[in-house]
C-alpha cells in the first residue's frame, strides 16, 4: 500500500508521520519511510540543488528537478517496495508537482500532467492525506519556537519557502482543486486540531482501509 501526505510547508506532515510509522510498527506492520525530494543518493543531491541554491531556479527547471529526483525514487525503491507488498509513506508525491509548480508557478496543467505521468511510471498512492492550513498559519507554526522574524523573505526559509504569501495561497488553491477532483483518493485534514486528534483521525482511516 502507497500512503502519501500533502499540505503546505508547516502542515504537520513530517509530524504525523512520525506517529504513524511508530503505530504501525507496533502493529508488527513493515513500514518504509520516504520523502520527496529525496530518498536514493542522486534524488537527495537534487533535493539540495532545489532547496538549497540561492540562485534563481526556472519553473520549468525546477519541474524537471522535482521529476527527476521522482523518477530516481520511484524506479528504484518505492516499486520494488510495492512489489514485496511493504507499506510505503511518503512524504509528499506528484499532488505537490501539481500544487507546486502547476498552481504555485502557473505552468500549464496539461504539460505537467505528462511529465507527471513519465516520472511516477503510472504509480498513484492508495490514499493521500492532505493537512490543510492557511500559509500565515503554518508559518507562524514553523518559527514559533525560535526568534525568527515572521515573513516569507527571512534567510532561514529555504528557497521554496521564500516564494511568498501569494505563491502559498495559490498552492492550497491548488490542494483544494486537487481534492475535489479526487475524492476517493483524499482525506482532507484541518491541521489546526491538536497532533493526538489528527493522528486518531489517520488511524481510523487507515484502519478500516486495511481491513477493507
Ligand atoms: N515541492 C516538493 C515542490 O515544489 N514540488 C514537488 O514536486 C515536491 C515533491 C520540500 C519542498 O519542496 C516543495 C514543497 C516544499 O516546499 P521539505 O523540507 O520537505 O521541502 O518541506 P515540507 O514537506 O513542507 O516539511 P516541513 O517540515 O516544512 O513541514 P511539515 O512536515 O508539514 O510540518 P512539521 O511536521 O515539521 O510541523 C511544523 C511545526 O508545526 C508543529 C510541529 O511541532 C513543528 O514545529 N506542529 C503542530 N503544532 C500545532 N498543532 C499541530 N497539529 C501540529 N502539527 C505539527
């Protein structure tokens, strides 16, 4: 079973991950534990080339980089985990291609759904669950517990979090369209409620999938 997250940076995601995996191993179920982009030597190269580099990147470019960086995982470890029947959660998939690049960076949906299509070779999660929250929200949240400045210009964001108020809104626009396009795949969360509740919310989902 392919389990994804989505949501804005400062969701929650990583949080209730972290909860989940440690669920599910005490329910003697083998889990993996993956993110995007990342997850084999190259696609964690590209990851820091995308998060990282303080140089201006191109839509486009960094398209083709989250997609390679996707193919890279994808071809060599969430396949061959799907195939000896692992549970996979990852941590972001092509929903954040469409919300990120699609609504976010404005290219055209139809270019990105093909260059979606080459870099999962057709694989879609079983379930994705999205975390919803307002971008002012879930940067408050990130930075609360330092002394760092609450804008979306400050030097300690990396370079996707420096898009701006605007690019985030339109990012969740995005999610949203996602999701009413998709209701069989996603379950909406409101990220407000405290960790304990979310995570409660997942389990029980997951649960009755798993006996389904
Ligand atoms: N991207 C990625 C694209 O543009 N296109 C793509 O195709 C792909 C795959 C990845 C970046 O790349 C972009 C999206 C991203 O900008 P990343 O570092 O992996 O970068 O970023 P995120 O996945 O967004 O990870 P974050 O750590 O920023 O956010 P999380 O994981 O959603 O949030 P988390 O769990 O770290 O929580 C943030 C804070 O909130 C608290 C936590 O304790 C933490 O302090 N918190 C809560 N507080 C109150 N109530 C709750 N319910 C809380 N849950 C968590």
């Amino acid at each position: 079973m392919l389990i994804t997250f989505e949501g804005i940076d400062g969701a929650g995601k990583t949080t209730q991950i972290n909860k989940l995996v440690t669920y599910l191993t005490s329910q003697n179920r083998e889990v993996l534990t993956l993110r995007e982009p990342g997850g084999t030597e190259v696609a964690e190269k590209i990851r820091t080339i995308l998060l990282e580099s303080r140089q201006d990147i191109s839509p486009i470019g960094e398209l083709l980089l989250f997609s390679a960086s996707r193919t890279e995982l994808v071809q060599q470890v969430i396949v061959p985990a799907l195939a000896i029947g692992k549970t996979v959660i990852l941590d972001r998939f092509f929903d954040s291609t469409t919300a990120y690049q699609g609504y976010g960076r404005g290219i055209d949906l139809t270019l990105l759904q093909s260059i979606i299509d080459i870099s999962t070779c057709g694989t879609v999660p079983d379930i994705t669950f999205y975390l919803d929250i307002e971008p002012q929200e879930a940067l408050h949240r990130k930075f609360a517990k330092t002394s760092i400045p609450l804008t979306f210009e400050n030097d300690e964001l990396d370079r996707m979090e420096r898009s701006g108020l605007e690019f985030f809104q339109n990012v969740r626009r995005g999610y949203l369209d996602l999701i009413s396009c998709n209701k069989d795949r996603f379950v909406c969360i409101n990220a407000l409620l405290p960790e304990a509740t979310i995570q409660r919310q997942i389990i029980t989902v997951l649960e009755e999938r798993f006996h389904a």
